[in-house]
C-alpha cells in the first residue's frame, strides 16, 4: 500500500502537559496538534485508549471497546454545565502521571458530573447521549461489568457469584436494575469520552493529520470482552485461562516475557465468522485513520505459555487464524490501512502473511546497528512499504539507549550515521526522514532529546511504566522549525 512520503510523532495523550494529573482530550491536545502542523508533520501515532487496568497500561484494559475516564477534560464539562469547577485540584507532579492520585480526583468529578447531567442536562444533548447508549452495542455490557466490578469490591469477575460471573438471564437482570446508577455514570463517561475524542481527531484532520491507532492483539482476561464471551478463550472448568500469552527469550528478556492475557479459541471465532474481530477492527477505525496491529506475529503463531508456569520459558509456539481472518475484516470493511508489529522472532509465515495484505512493517533504528550491513534495520535496507522509527514505546529514549552502549557499539552507531553523537536523537530522526520508508515516526522524547527517564515502558517490568509526561514548554518553536526543515528537506511535508 503505497502513500506519499509522511512522517510524524509517537506520543500518547497521557503524556501531554496540562492541569489534572494527566494529559487529557482538551486545550493541549490541540497545542499538540498545532505543535504538529508547525513541524510539518502529517501523523500522530498514539497508544490504546482503553481503560486502562493493570498497572495502568494501555494494552490491559477492562474492555477492547472503551475509552479511558481518566483523559477525559474536565474543563469541558465545566463549560456545558456538568460540573461547577469548585473542586479542589490536588497537587500534581508534572512530569509523570500519579495514577492513583489522578483517579481518586477525577473519577468522582466524572460521576458527580453525571448525576448533573441526568437531572439538568438540556433536551439536545440527551437526544444526542440516548443515541449513542442505542447505537454502541458494547456499550451496556461494559457499564455493567464496571459497575459489578465496583459492587464486588474490585474482584475479578471469575471471583463475582456464580450466578452473574456466568452471566445467568435473570441475575443480568437484577443486577441491571440493582446498580443502575453506576452502569448510567459508566455510559455518560463513556458517550464523554467518544465525544471529545472526536472532536480532537476532527481538529487533527482538519489540518491534514491523520491519527495511527493501536490494536493490541490480546485482551486482558479481567475484562466485559472475557466476561461477555467466554467461549472465545481458552478457559477451564472454573473460568480461569488455561495457556496465556507471551514471547520467548529475547532482545528484552532472558526468560521471554509471561504477558498473562488469555488466549482466544480460534476455532470458536471461526465458527461466528470472526465477527468478533470485525467489530472491534470496526470500532478502532472508528476513532483513528490507520491502525498499527500490535504483535502481528500472534495472527500466524502465537506463544502459548501453561498458565501455571511464572516464566514464558516453557511455551510453544501454536498456530493462530492466518488469512482466513483477515479476509473475514476486509469482507466486512473492505481494504483497511494496517501497520504490522512485525518486532521479535518473526518466520518466513509471517512474513508472508504480512506481504499477502502488504502491510508495511516497522523497522527500529535503535536495532540497526549491531550485525553488520545485511542488518534489516539499516536504512540501506528498507523498502517503501515499511515505517521507520528511532524507537516505540518499549524501546528507551535514543539518548537514553545511546548512553547505555558499549564503547565498541557506539563507535559502530558513529561510523554509519557519519556523526559525532553529540546529538544522536537527531541524527537517527535525520536517518528515518531520509530512508525510502513511506512512512517515518519518532517518539516525541527523541523529538525533544531526553535521556532515559523519559522512557515510556520497560517490558517485563510491572511497575512505574507509563508515567511519563512532558512540561508545558516542552515541545518549543525550535523543535518545531528544526524538525519542519528536515521534514521539508527530504519530501516528506
């Protein structure tokens, strides 16, 4: 799928700077999106925005279909009338999310906004939230497993009685009935997030930015996907996962990474026609204009790790749907612009199932320069039909990779980028916009130059990761010209 030259910026809305403790969907995520146009840039690629559940990451949320609470702007609420803006603003850090702080600031202001809503809100905007309670199917089974979720005290659904954990007609029903407030906050939050999220993306397009989504390939199994469809895991007798998923030992870790999500009963999704996929492939292009598929591989062959076992050691390899659901999607949505994760052990079959769609797959600088000249992330190596970046949201910042090198390692880096490495973040943005790769992002932390504590996520480690913000006169003008006149200089704006 060929495009024009493009090129753009990885960074997540939580990221961005701002009152609350958070990034969030409201004035400066626009100042993004004007910082954006000013560099001459023409994508912003983003992480899931899910609720997120476990350790606050976006690729474990509580649903595959929802939107997080915790980025929604506050400020617009106050200006429709929802809250009165009297709270007051605890103090936050400004260069890293405290998760717990930010929600126990924010979640009650979003249920207190409801309360308002339901009982002052104006005829308009009720018209217009009834619907979207009416016309998003997953909407009422996520509303419900939130509020049940609250209601049992956190527990993970397997642990709920067994009468609603196994989703029996009539206990749905009391339940329904029993918690309806909380599942009317759930729909409000959500039909606020929506939203405001399109508004942002609205005002992206509407000066030439496309937005690059994030499908994680797997779902947490404390989620309404798991709880609402059981039979498309691979769960026992008692609910619990049999296999969960993972990758072997590799670049990032001696004993493979042990990711824990269940792992999805092919054969079953076959049989509904992958309806599944279609609509959450559905609903992801909904918000974005381009997704990238997170571990790609797991479509040919997945790592299959026993649920018992505490390492991804012991895994195998076992094969996934390939084609079949692929062409099931595009039969539903016709042809779909796809960016492949094709990072880690990656086959022959893979491969081939990558070129059949011609998925472009993505090639990381910071892996180039370790193997000699046949290294596939060289730049003298790319073709078209890929997307170079310095680094995603694993990798650490390229300063902060570069500082860790061994002398012998960075000498290499120097003699192929033909720098002093006095400012390595720029010379490996200048290799990506020069390469013949269609498309070319980086990390904004490159954008900026910033070492390591600027890293997003360390794979395999389960706290402190997606914290990291940057401080309102982070992204200046002169980052904006410099990476405009690269831009610029190798046809890419």
């Amino acid at each position: 799928m060929h495009h024009r030259r493009k090129s753009g910026i990885l960074l997540h809305p939580t990221s961005l700077p701002g009152p609350g403790g958070i990034g969030s969907l409201g004035r400066e995520c626009r100042h993004f999106i004007d910082f954006l146009e000013a560099a001459g840039q023409s994508i912003w690629q983003i992480l899931p925005l899910g609720p997120a559940a476990y350790g606050n990451s976006p690729y474990s949320c509580y649903s595959a279909f929802g939107g997080n609470p915790l980025l929604i702007d506050l400020t617009a609420l106050v200006d429709e009338g929802d809250l009165d803006g009297s709270a007051p603003v605890p103090v936050f850090p400004e260069d890293r999310v405290d998760f717990p702080l930010v929600e126990n600031y924010k979640i009650p202001l979003l249920k207190a906004a409801a309360a308002r809503f339901y009982v002052h809100g104006d005829r308009e905007r009720k018209e217009e939230y009834w619907h979207f309670c009416d016309t998003t199917p997953w909407l009422h089974d996520y509303a419900l497993f939130m509020a049940l979720k609250d209601h049992f005290g956190g527990k993970s659904w397997n642990a709920w009685p067994k009468e609603i954990a196994r989703r029996e007609p009539a206990a749905l029903e009391k339940y329904s009935t029993r918690l309806g407030v909380a599942i009317g906050e759930q729909k409000y939050v959500q039909w606020q997030f929506f939203r405001q999220w399109h508004r942002i993306r609205e005002y992206a397009n509407g000066k030439g930015i496309g937005i690059v989504g994030d499908i994680p390939i797997f779902v947490a199994f404390d989620s309404a996907d798991v709880w609402v469809a059981p039979h498309l895991f691979k769960l026992d007798e008692r609910d619990k996962p049999t296999v969960v998923a993972g990758v072997p030992p590799d670049y990032f870790s001696k004993t493979g990474q042990r990711w824990g999500n269940p792992i999805y009963n092919w054969e079953a999704m076959a049989a509904e026609g992958y309806q599944w996929w279609i609509e959450r492939f559905r609903s992801c292009f909904a918000l974005c204009d381009m997704v990238r598929v997170d571990h790609f591989r797991g479509f040919e062959a997945c790592w299959e790790v026993p649920a018992r076992e505490k390492t991804a050691i012991n895994g195998t390899w076992v094969k996934g749907p390939g084609a079949p659901l692929f062409d099931a999607v595009f039969g539903a949505l016709g042809q779909l612009p796809i960016i492949a994760e094709d990072l880690g052990v990656i086959t022959p079959e893979v491969e081939e199932l990558r070129d059949r769609y011609r998925f472009p797959g993505m090639k990381i600088l910071q892996f180039a320069f370790d193997s000699g000249p046949g290294n596939p992330y060289l730049p003298h190596n790319y073709t078209p039909d890929c997307v170079a970046y310095t680094g995603t949201h694993d990798n650490d910042t390229t300063v902060g990779w570069f500082d860790s090198l061994t002398p012998q390692h960075r000498k290499g880096v120097l003699a192929y980028s033909g720098t002093s490495g006095r400012e390595i973040h720029w010379e490996l943005i200048r290799l990506g916009l020069a390469s013949v790769a269609d498309l070319a992002i980086f990390p904004l932390q490159d954008i900026l130059g910033l070492d390591g504590s600027a890293r997003m996520n360390l794979p395999g480690t389960p706290g402190g990761n997606w914290s990291w913000r940057f401080g309102a006169g982070g992204a200046t003008e002169k980052h904006a010209e410099r990476l405009l006149e690269l831009t610029t200089l190798y046809g890419r704006k």
